[in-house]
C-alpha cells in the first residue's frame, strides 16, 4: 500500500498525515481550523492569537 499522503496545515503550516479520522483536516487540529475560521471572520488576526485559545463563546455570526 502507498504512504498515508502528508498535507501541510493551512493555519501553522506544519506538515502532518492526512487522517481520515481528523475532522479537521486539512488543519493539524481542531484548534488549528478555530484559529483559521477566526481569521477570516476577523480580519485583525495576528500571530500571537495562536497561542491562545478561542472560546466557544466567541461565535457570533
Ligand atoms: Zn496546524
């Protein structure tokens, strides 16, 4: 069988395994795809964000 295909997360930029068991891919992680999706709907976004956690309670739409 070939090699599980390595993707490189769109947020960190890390590489990791395309596992279908991550329901986050194409990000490395859940925290990776809330930073991202924070991103977009905030265009402020700086790098220093990554080391933060995002509350539940910041999505208001
Ligand atoms: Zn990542």
């Amino acid at each position: 069988m070939s090699k599980p295909p390595v993707v490189t997360c769109p947020t960190c930029g890390k590489e990791h395994v395309w596992d279908t068991n991550n329901r986050f891919r194409p990000f490395c992680s859940e925290r990776c795809k809330l930073i991202d999706l924070g991103k977009w709907a905030n265009e402020e976004y700086r790098v220093e964000q990554r080391e933060q956690e995002l509350p539940d309670s910041d999505h208001q739409a």
